[in-house]
C-alpha cells in the first residue's frame, strides 16, 4: 500500500483517520500546520496527501500551490468550507479532489482508490539540476555549484619533490528566483522533455484571463534563462518551440 500523509489539525479528527488507514495497509505520516506539512512532503515524499484547508499557519490553498512547486502527487481536500469559490480555487490550485466535512472513511477510502487510479507519470523530485544549478523547490533555494574543470590549469604541475598546492574551493553561489519565476519554472521541469503549452503555461502561473499575455511569459523565460542558461542566447535546458510553447530538456 501507499505513504499517505495527512495533514490535520483537528487531533481527534487526526488520530482516526491515521487509525483507520493505517488498519488497510497503509503508511501513514502526519502534519498538523501548512510548513510541517511541506518539509513533511519534502523529506519523506508521500504518494497521497490528504489536506486540510483551515491550517493554523498558513491557508491551505497555499500548501497546494507549495506542493505543486514539485510534485503532481494526488491531492484530497477534507474541508468544511461549502462554497463553490473555495472548491473552484483549490481544484485550481492544484487538488485532485475536495470532501467536505463531515465525511464517513468510508467515502474517503474511495476517494483514495480513485485519484490513486487516474494518477501517473513520473514525478519530478524536490531537487533537480540545470547545468551548474541545484534547484530545490522545497526549500525555494538555488545554487551555483562550483566549476570544478575550470579550477585544473594547464602547465601548474608542482616541481620534482615539492608538495602540490591545494585546490582552491569555490563557495557555492546563490540565485535569486522570484515567486513568478518559481511557478514558471515548476510547471515546466513538471513535465521533462514534453512541450508545454504557452497557452497551458499563462494558465497555470497568471491564472485564468491571462492566456493572452504571452509578452510577460516571454519576459519570464529570458529571465530565467538568464540566470539558470550556461548561454542565454543559446539555451539548451528551457527551449522555445516557435507559435507553440516551451520545453524543459534535463
């Protein structure tokens, strides 16, 4: 059975549903706020998590997008909010699914059999690399790692008996990302090798109303090729697919 981790911060609501799925053969983990509940994905990635909305940190809505930085792991939400508007922006934050509150596990067992069934493809891990660049999106972090064929200099052999000199060590450099450049990012390397949609990617990153600005998505990718590219004018990891959209090489 699959690693469920669910995130609640009700503890009797907690503890039974913990019960109750850890009796059918699943392994169960749990967090009770929204950044527990990301370093809880990041260090023991689940293959299902079940959320709740009303987090005593953060919104819930905002753990999905935190999540969706890097994972397509299926996403049940349990919440007692009703409306419409709360349903519509957490399918569109990423969810696979909304219960509301009171619900029998019965019916969340179900749900489970059924977003585990339509979930596939291989997932992207919080930490990837681009060239030179350690991308983690869990931590939102991005390092420059040293160029290790640049620090060996031709003709620097040490003379007959001496002692060779030690390497210098280059100190790894940080790049900067803002939170749009994140989204950007997320949804490309989501899907390795796959052409993306400009119209999917103005979607999934500006939201609905925005599927025809594609100067500021342009604007985006230049940006991030200038900071993650070896040649920005030749980019070899985020390409271009003319009048069509843009692609993530590894």
């Amino acid at each position: 059975m699959g690693r469920i981790l669910i995130v609640e911060d009700e503890p009797q609501l907690l503890r039974a549903m913990r019960i109750n799925l850890r009796s059918r053969g699943h392994e169960v983990r749990t967090a009770v706020d929204g950044g527990h509940a990301l370093r809880e994905a990041a260090s023991h990635p689940p293959d299902l998590v079940v959320l709740d909305l009303g987090l005593p940190d953060l919104d819930g809505i905002d753990v999905i997008r935190g999540l969706r930085g890097w994972t397509r792991v299926p996403i049940i939400v349990l919440s007692g909010r009703t409306s419409g508007h709360d349903k519509i922006a957490a399918l569109d934050a990423g969810a696979d699914d909304y219960v509301t509150k009171p619900f029998s596990v019965e019916e969340l067992l179900a749900r489970i059999r059924a977003v585990t069934r339509r979930a596939g493809g291989a997932e992207t891990g919080p930490v990837i690399t681009i060239g030179r660049h350690r991308i983690d999106f869990a931590a939102k972090a991005v390092t420059t790692l040293p160029d290790l064929d640049s620090a060996q200099t031709p003709g620097s052999e040490p003379a007959p008996g001496s002692e060779p000199a030690p390497e210098p060590v280059q100190a790894p450099e940080s790049v900067r990302l803002t939170p749009t450049e994140w989204r950007l990012l997320a949804v490309l390397v989501r899907e390795p090798g796959k052409l993306v949609a400009s119209r999917s990617l103005l979607d999934q990153v500006w939201g609905p109303g925005h599927a025809d600005d594609t100067s500021s998505l342009r604007l985006y990718v230049n940006r991030l090729r200038r900071k993650l590219e070896p040649d920005p004018s030749r980019p070899r990891h985020l390409t271009t697919e003319p009048g069509m959209g843009y692609r993530y090489q590894p």
